[in-house]
C-alpha cells in the first residue's frame, strides 16, 4: 500500500506541477529522474508524444524512423538497421 501512496503522490505532484505551467523538463528535474528510470518509463500511454520527445531530448534518447531506440555504441538502429 505504501508503494501506491507513493504513486498517488507523484501523480499529484505531476498533475499540480503541469497545472503550473511547467515543463516536463522541470517535473523531471524536481522528481530527480535519471536516464535509466526514463529508458524504464518512456513507453507510458499517457505521455503526450510531444513530452516524450521533449525528455529523449533531455537525456539524448535517439529513437528511430521503427520507433526503437537505438543504441549509443554505433548509432544504427539494431532492429531495422536504419539509421536515423
Ligand atoms: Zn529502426
């Protein structure tokens, strides 16, 4: 139960923050959000493709035309071999 108060509370927070005007930058700031928690949460519905886009930014996120991520190492996308 202590994991989902603390849900509801991030979701406040987010919804307060947003309601302010900030961006999805900031929120992500103020949450302390890394890298490796975003490449875990990026693929939620209810982000709007455009704040999605706006945090891949953030962390330097390269997605491809396949809408897979692609990898740092050689900057070719591992599924379809298409580069961005
Ligand atoms: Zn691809």
């Amino acid at each position: 139960m202590a994991s989902q108060l603390k849900t509801a509370e991030m979701q406040l927070l987010g919804f307060g923050h947003a309601s302010k005007g900030f961006s999805i930058e900031s929120l992500a700031d103020a949450m302390g959000l890394k890298k490796s928690e975003w490449m875990k949460l990026r693929n939620l519905d209810d982000l709007k493709p455009n704040d999605k886009q706006s945090l891949d930014d953030k962390f330097q996120v390269k997605v491809c035309k396949c809408s897979r991520v692609i990898g740092i190492k050689n900057g070719i996308c591992m599924t379809c071999n298409g580069v961005r």
